[in-house]
C-alpha cells in the first residue's frame, strides 16, 4: 500500500468583494495511475498528446481557439501556467496517458515558420531563448511520478490544480498550478510516513505578469524559488501559493521504483 496523503487546500473565491473561502479536503489513499514502468489496467487504451502549445491570447466571449488570428511571438506566462494544467490534468490520468509533446519544439530565428516555439535560437548561441513554457516543463520533468494517488475533494477543483504520487525515487511530490485567483492559495500537506522534522523541497515558478515573455536580448522573466520546508506536527508542510504560480513539493527518496514490463 503507498503512502497515504492528506492534502487540504483554501481556495479564496475569484472575487475581491467576498470573504468567503472554499475548503478543499483531500484524502489520497491508494494508486490510481501508473507510469509506462508498471502495468498498465487492463483495457486501457495508451495514447498521447502529441502537440500542445497555447498559441494566442484569451478571445472574449469565444473559448476555442482561432487558427486565423495573430498568433504569440513568443510562449506567454498566463499561457504557459494554463499548460501548466493541462500536464497536470494528464498526469492524474497516467494509466492512459503516457507522454506529452510541447511543438514546435525549435525556431530558427532567422527563417520563421511558426510562432510560439519552445526555443528559439540563432547560429550565435548567445541568442538562444528558452521560453516561459520551456521552464514549465523543466520543472515537472525534473520530478517524474512512477505511481499517482487518487484524490477526492468536497470543492470545486481550481483556482489551485494539482496532482499528488510517489516519485521514482521512492520519495512523494505534490505538483499544483494555480489560475484565476485574486489572492494566493493555503495548502496544507500531511504525507503519512513524514514525521514532525522532514525536510522537503519547495519550488515556486512565477513571473512579473500574466503577459510576461522571454524575448530576443532580453532577461528571463521566470523567477524560480526553492526553499526548504520543515514538516510540522503530524508531517504536516504548510505553504501559500500566488496568482499564476507553478509549484513541485517534493520529499527525496533513496531507492529506484518501478519494474520493467513488456508488452
């Protein structure tokens, strides 16, 4: 059985004139969805995503996207934390999901085809630019799960979305962005297993703005945060996570995970 995970996040609602909060208690108890390392269930059909990108700005009163408009320059902050999501709503479903592509992957700034890439870089490698999207998927590639847990809450899910499991390590991570809130988001995580004392690593993505973007000879706009947190009584780590922020909570293990398969 792996470990079991209490997770209760505050939620504050999207507006500014209430002060009312939603409680959202979570009670992670066993596997819900494996990595290609263990066996998948039975009649589950494997896919991926194959391409994803955010490519223009929201378009009022019109949620889908339009191939005809003018498309970003370069990933937008707000757009990466909303690809953000998406990996973290494939991630809860990893049984059937099993990889996700970001395209295009590469742009020769000299001989543009397609805009928003990943990277984009010139035969000077001083003008390399990796994109706001790019450290996203930094991030949660640097902490891959090999099991996930199921969650079940009594609110609604969002502004804070978030996936929880056992790494490959053997240790345990909590993956969260948070979207469309006016103030940051209380979490409160007990990792049963994780006595009072336990150190975990925080790491906190945000930028200056929503339409915040890395650009040729300019500074990267991602600011990254990584602190170390001490579990309270009862394992419990306690942490506030801003508007458009993207965040991995992780418990280092020391032992390799999973089993090779064939199929």
């Amino acid at each position: 059985m792996p470990p079991v995970t209490t997770m209760t996040t505050t939620d504050p609602t999207t507006s500014s004139m209430s002060s009312t909060s939603l409680i959202k208690t979570l009670r992670l108890t066993r596997p819900l969805s494996v990595s290609l390392s263990l066996t998948p269930p039975r009649n589950c059909k494997l896919t991926t995503s194959g391409e994803i990108a955010n490519i223009d700005t929201n378009l009022p009163g019109d949620p889908a996207v339009d191939f005809n408009a003018s498309r970003l320059t370069f990933p937008s902050w707000i757009g990466a934390v909303a690809e953000a999501v998406y990996y973290i709503g494939l991630e809860r479903n990893s049984a059937a999901m099993i990889g996700v592509s970001y395209a295009p992957l590469l742009e020769n700034l000299n001989s543009i085809q397609w805009t928003p890439d990943l990277i984009s870089f010139t035969a000077d490698p001083a003008q390399t630019i990796l994109s706001t999207s790019y450290y996203i998927l930094q991030l949660f590639s640097g902490t891959r799960l090999a099991e996930t847990l199921p969650i079940t809450s009594g609110a609604t899910y969002g502004p804070a979305y978030f996936v929880a499991g056992t790494t490959t390590d053997g240790g345990r991570a909590v993956k969260a962005a948070v979207y469309n809130t006016t103030t940051p988001v209380q979490m409160d995580v007990t990792l049963e297993g994780v006595s009072q004392g336990t150190s975990a690593t925080l790491t906190v993505l945000t930028a200056p703005s929503g339409d915040a973007q890395n650009v040729a000879a300019g500074t990267n706009v991602v600011d990254t945060n990584t602190t170390t947190l001490t579990a309270g009584e009862g394992g419990l780590f306690s942490y506030q996570l801003p508007e458009l922020s993207v965040s991995v909570l992780k418990v280092a293990g020391s032992k390799k995970y999973g089993r090779r398969v064939s199929r």
